[in-house]
C-alpha cells in the first residue's frame, strides 16, 4: 500500500480523507499539535522519519472564517515555503494541494481553470502565492503536483465549517434561515465525498494538474435553501435581505469539462441528492 502523509488530518476535509482512505493506503495524520508547519525543522524531524513517502496531502491552512489578515497570509505562505523546501530536500512522488476557486477573486467570467488568478482579499492571496511556491518546488525532483481548486464544501464533521451546515442548523433549530442580497447569489457546492473520491483517483493514477472542483450546477442560495426547507420542514421561514455589502463573488458558474476529461470521478450525483446524504448525517448528531 502506498505510504500517504496528511498534513492537516485534524481539519474537516483532512479528517474525513484519513478515515476514508485508511484501509486503502498507510495514512500519516500531522496536525498543528504533533507537526508544527511554521518550523522547518519540526517538519523535517518529523517527516524524514516515514520511509518512502509516495504522496503528501497538503490541508493545513489557516482559513478565511478563522482569520482573514496579513498575519493569517503570513503564516499560509510560510507553512507552503516549509513544505516546499521538505519536498525539495526529500523527494517525494506525488503532492495535493488544496487550493480554492477564491484566487480568482470577483469575476463574471465562467470559471476554467485559465482563468487568471486575481485574488482580493489574504485568505486567497496565501493559496496563489502558495500554488506558486509549490509549483517550483516540484520541479527540482520531477514531482507531481496536483492542485484542487475547491468551491464549498460540506459534509459530515462540517460544524460551523459550511454555508450548507449553517443553512441546515438554522432551519433545524431556528426554523427560519435569512438570506443577504435576496439569495440571489449562486454557488457550486461539493460533498465531501465527492472530494474523497477525487483524492482517491489521483492518487492511485499519480495525477498531475490543476482542476476546479465542483458539480458543474450553480445554484442561488434562495433554491438549495428552499431544498433543504422542503427536506426538513415546509414550515421554516425564509427570510430575505438586500445587503450587497459583501465583497466575494455573487454568481459563481464553472466549466467542468476538464475536470470530466480527468477520469477522477465517476458518481457526480446533483445538490439535492448531496444535501439528503447530508441532512442525514446531520441527524446523526
């Protein structure tokens, strides 16, 4: 089995990649606690230890709904430039890098992935000037690099992490969900295990390339709220604003081909099948 190292296995999507793959592969779960990615020679005193690394699943970041400021930037671009001299010194076959669709920053153009980076606010500078980083880095040992730009996720173990879990905590426990700028926005929102099964293709293919992951289907955050209101209970309110004050991108449409043409994928179900699985994962809890 190939040897896999997470960094970052204690976030969402990290957590939920170790324990879906773990009987498939030899997982190495780092966090912040037992692989400090701000020092290099914890990096190293850590790593250089797991012979044979075949990929290197890069998760850590500190993001967007944590903190959002130069010092957040600061820290995501050091922790890239710390794994990035690792792989450098310690050749490795293959890395994934969880990148997001954000480094586009506002635009109205369908998103592929030639799109040009134009990041707006530090959250998504520190994924383009790490994207950057490791793109270098890889080229001293031939590594493959694979880069998932990712629209939302949600999905079990999302707490607070989602736009899809705070619409569905709302209509559980509020029984109402409001909406800003009419609902109007539109997003393309992935299920985790959607993500999951990508990682899991590219690995075992040692895929190489950019791709913006998502469904291919955008839409308003009006429709997947009254979904979720038709799964749960007809008798939540929704509740709409006209505040346009946000900065990020209100319609957000992707071009999928290439992620189709890939053959990373092979069960692209829609929103509402997705939101089912979740809702009941949710009623787990």
């Amino acid at each position: 089995m190939k040897n896999i190292v997470i960094l970052g296995d204690s976030s969402f999507i990290g957590c939920n990649i170790s324990k879906k793959l773990n009987n498939e592969f030899n997982i190495f779960g780092f966090n912040s606690k037992n692989c400090n990615l701000l020092e290099y020679k914890h990096i190293e005193k850590t790593l250089r230890t797991i012979e044979n690394i075949d990929c290197i699943i890069f998760c850590s970041s500190i993001t967007r709904l944590k903190e959002n400021t130069i010092f957040s930037l600061e820290k995501n671009v050091l922790m890239s430039i710390n794994v990035a001299k690792f792989i450098e010194n310690y050749p490795i076959k293959q890395l994934i890098f969880l990148s997001s669709i954000d480094i586009y920053g506002n635009t109205e153009e369908e998103y592929t992935e030639d799109l040009v980076p134009n990041p707006n606010d530090y959250y998504a500078k520190s994924k383009s000037i790490s994207e950057i980083i490791l793109k270098e880095a890889i080229k001293k040992h031939n590594t493959k690099l694979f880069i998932p730009r990712l629209s939302g996720v949600f999905g079990k173990n999302d707490n607070n992490k989602s736009t899809i879990y705070d619409l569905v905590s709302s209509a559980l426990n509020k029984k109402e969900i409001t909406l800003f700028n009419n609902g109007e926005d539109t997003r393309d929102y992935i299920y985790i295990d959607f993500l999951i099964e990508i990682i899991r293709n590219a690995i075992n293919r040692e895929y190489e390339g950019i791709l913006n992951i998502a469904t291919g289907k955008s839409y308003s955050i009006k429709t997947i709220s009254q979904l979720i209101i038709n799964l749960i209970d007809n008798n939540v309110k929704l509740i709409l604003k006209n505040d346009k004050n946000n900065s990020r991108n209100k319609k957000i449409n992707f071009n999928i081909s290439k992620l189709k043409n890939s053959n990373l994928i092979t069960n692209n179900l829609d929103i509402k099948d997705y939101i089912k699985l979740y809702i009941g994962c949710f009623n787990e809890k």
